[in-house]
C-alpha cells in the first residue's frame, strides 16, 4: 500500500556492516513508508565484481547511483516519502542523489571499524567480502553535521 507523502526521502547510509538494511526496514515499517535496499539496485557486473572481492570505482558505482536516483524520482511522481538504504560513502553521491524532486534526509551509521569487521566475518550469504571493508572506510566522506535538525514527519 503506498502512503500519501510529502516527497521525503531517508537515505539509511554508511560502510558495509553498519547495520543499513536492518534499520532501514525498521524505519520503513515505524514510518508506515516503502523500503527499497540500494543493494538490489546493483548490477550483476557490480555484485560479481564485489563478490571477487574488487572494491568498485565511480564509474561503477554511477548507474547504481541512477538507479537509486530513478525510485525516488518514482516515489516523488507518486508522491510517496520512501526509505532506502544505500551506502553513499562519497560526498559527491549523495550530491548526485540530491539532484531531483524530494527532499532527502541522511540518516548516518557510525560504526567503529572493529564493531563492523566482527559483523562482516559472521555475515554469511552477502556479495560483499569482509576484505572490501578497509576500502569502504577509505572511501567514507562522513557528512557533515546538520545545524537545523527537523523531525521525520
């Protein structure tokens, strides 16, 4: 069932391991708003490239960006608020996500590095290998405080 919104969007975001899918849902299900995992977005040349344990580069990462970019341009047309979890390490991807109808709220996940190893390495069934952290860390740009706070309606 969608839900008549106002067009807002929360970006669940951070390092793989840091909990997104779980509070994504959790947040979706509270919110009574449709959830979608930036994970399913991926192409089958991402995933496998990740799966062979090869950190991805910005020109990969860029139609999964579109992708994520097309669904909230597509709850924005229904004007449905929407909860996605995606990692949006870089400054400049959460740049592009904002280009479009909507509003979009980030909802960042800080994890210590040893908290998030000791997840990976008991995570089973997920493309992304435990070895591709240390790149996913190197990469994180974390966002930048936010003076004026408002909650989530």
């Amino acid at each position: 069932m969608s839900v008549v919104g106002s067009g807002v969007f929360l970006i669940v975001m951070g390092v793989s391991g840091s909990g997104k899918s779980t509070v994504g849902m959790a947040l979706a299900t509270k919110l009574s708003w449709p959830f979608v995992d930036g994970d399913a977005l991926h192409s089958a040349a991402n995933i496998a490239k990740m799966a062979a344990g090869h950190p991805l580069t910005d020109a990969d990462r860029a139609e999964w960006l579109a992708a994520i970019r097309r669904q909230m341009d597509a709850w924005a047309a229904a004007n449905v608020d929407g909860v996605l979890a995606c990692s949006a390490l870089h400054r400049s991807y959460r740049d592009e996500l904002r280009r479009g109808p909507g509003e979009m709220r980030l909802v960042f996940l800080d994890v210590a590095p040893d908290v998030l190893a000791a997840r990976l390495a008991h995570r089973h069934g997920h493309f992304m290998p435990p070895a591709l952290l240390p790149s996913q860390l190197a990469t994180l740009q974390r966002p930048r405080p936010v003076r004026r706070r408002s909650p989530v309606p």
